[in-house]
C-alpha cells in the first residue's frame, strides 16, 4: 500500500481540507432516542459526543443537529421512524434506514443497551456496511394507511358478529337471518339476561358504527386505487410485460383506459418446434392410411379331452 496514512484510512469522498464528515447512530425508541456521534481520525474512531432526548422534545432534537454541520445519520426501521426521518432528512447530507432483521449484530449481542446500540449503528454507517431498508413514498403510505383502515374494520365487524352469535348460542337462539331486518326484530324480542342483554346492545351499536365505516373506506380506498391505476394507464407504464408490450386487452399506446380490446384479431399460436411437426406429420400420415379388414376367424370344433372310461375301455 502506498500514500501516506492520513489518505489511506481516510473516508473517501472529500479531501483532508475539508469539513470532515460525522456519522451519526440513532437508536429510536417510543419515549426516548440515544445518538452517538463518531468521526474518522486517522486510524482510529473518535466519538465526538453521546446524548440522550426525549422524543417529545424536538427543539432540542433539532437544535443538536443543526449545530453537528455536515454528518450522516442512520436510524433502523422501527415502528415509528417515520416523524424522525422527516425531521432530519432537511438537515442531513444523507438518511439511511437500517433494516433490522439483516442488521442481526445488534440485535443478537451480549452486551445491548441504547448507547452501544447507537455507537454500532454509527461505525457501520461510517464503514458503509448497513444493510438499507425500503422506505415508502407518502403517497404509498397513504394508501396503505386506508387499506389497513379497511381491513381493521371488516375484521372487526367479523368480530363482533361471531360475539352477539356466541351469546345467542347459549340460548339455542341463534339464528342464519340474524343480521337482516327480521333477525335484528328477532334479537329485541329474544329473552336474554340482564348482563348478555347489555352486552348485545352495546355489540349492535357497534357493529352498526363498523358498518357504516366499512362502507365509507371501501369507497374511499376504491376512489383511490382507481385514481392511481387510470394515471398509470394513461402515461402507459401499467400492464407492461417483460418484453416491454402491453398486457391483454389493453392497447400499447395507452389509450385503452377502459379496458378496450387491443384488436379484434384472434389470438395466433406460437410457432411449433421440429419435434412437433415431426409429430404432427406422422399422426397426419396414419390418420390419411385406409385401414386394413382382417377376415373374420371362422369357428373351430372343440376338441374334448376323452374320459378316462373310453380310453380304459380300448384295448
């Protein structure tokens, strides 16, 4: 190895007179966050500065980043991640998201705390060694946000009509029909106890409040995806295929945004391989030959064996 030490471990991508880069490791939690902050000297790492914030102040979360200059910070991809990668991304030369199931050193070491936790994120970043995590557009979180909403409630409507039928159960009383007009005038009428009778009022009432959201996230889901698909339709990078033509029953131009039929020309085979006309050709070939009649076999007498009498009479 040639060149003096200072260029040979120095972090590559700017030069020694240069504001030097710092790399910051942050692990994130509900109420609290810990930062390390390390920068290259050298040979060896150096750590500028530990600190410790509650997630609820984010004046002074900021005012710390503001004052580090240039740096990096990584962060791994929590549950809540987002609001803190929104915060920095402004301020950060780069925002990396650590996926934390590849990132196993961390979560299978001997000695974890926040501190330490932070510290390996920071020299992984500096070595370039994290292993990334996607990271959403808005407008896809947006979109998972109302199809999770959709599904939380249709799970829970299934819910609470599987209750209200467990407690008519005990009465022998439940019935197919229980969810129609004449199921639900069949419920007020049932005789129940005091406590199953307050349990299937407060149920009902919520199983209607269900119903109703139910119905305003399908629309509002359907409203959405309906959107997204006819604006990718539209600009023609929907319904591709891997050679790059466009899907069936669409038309390459994009212009087909109801689902018009690319052409009304029937649908044509591929072309058969050697062996397949081979074949073909010989099956056509024996099909073409005329059959051959064989003559029917004329019946023959039988022949029985003589008893044992007739040959012992014989001299």
């Amino acid at each position: 190895m040639r060149g003096k030490p200072e260029e040979r471990f120095s972090t590559p991508g700017f030069h020694k007179r240069n504001i030097p880069m710092k790399y910051v490791g942050v692990d994130l939690h509900k109420k609290s966050i810990s930062i390390c902050v390390v920068m290259l000297e050298g040979r060896k790492w150096k750590v500028l500065v530990r600190k410790r914030f509650a997630c609820q102040g984010v004046d002074g979360i900021c005012r710390f980043f503001r004052e580090l200059g240039t740096f990096q910070v990584v962060v791994e991809a929590t549950a809540s991640y987002e609001w803190f990668a929104g915060l920095v991304e402004r301020l950060a030369d780069r925002v990396v998201l650590a996926h934390p199931k590849k990132l196993r050193i961390i979560a299978q070491s001997k000695y974890k705390t926040d501190k330490i936790d932070a510290g390996v994120l920071a020299e992984f970043l500096a070595l370039d060694m994290i292993p990334e995590a996607y990271r959403p557009t808005p407008r896809q979180r947006q979109h998972r946000a109302w199809v999770r909403y959709r599904y939380y409630v249709q799970k829970r409507t299934v819910s609470v009509r599987n209750k209200m039928r467990h407690i008519l159960a005990n009465y022998n009383a439940d019935v197919k029909e229980l969810f129609t007009v004449v199921g639900l005038a069949y419920l007020r009428q049932q005789k129940v106890s005091a406590a199953d009778r307050f349990v299937l009022n407060h149920l009902l009432e919520e199983w209607r409040e269900h119903r109703v959201g139910k119905k305003k996230a399908i629309v509002a889901v359907a409203r959405r995806v309906f959107c997204v698909i006819m604006s990718m339709l539209r600009s023609g990078q929907a319904y591709r295929t891997p050679g790059g033509e466009a899907a069936a029953g669409f038309r390459r131009d994009g212009k087909g945004v109801r689902g018009e039929p690319a052409g009304n020309k029937p649908a044509q085979k591929p072309p058969a391989s050697p062996r397949q006309a081979a074949a073909r050709e010989r099956t056509a070939d024996h099909e073409a030959k005329p059959r051959e009649v064989k003559p029917e076999k004329t019946p023959q007498a039988s022949r029985r064996r003589p008893r044992r009498e007739a040959l012992s009479a014989h001299p």
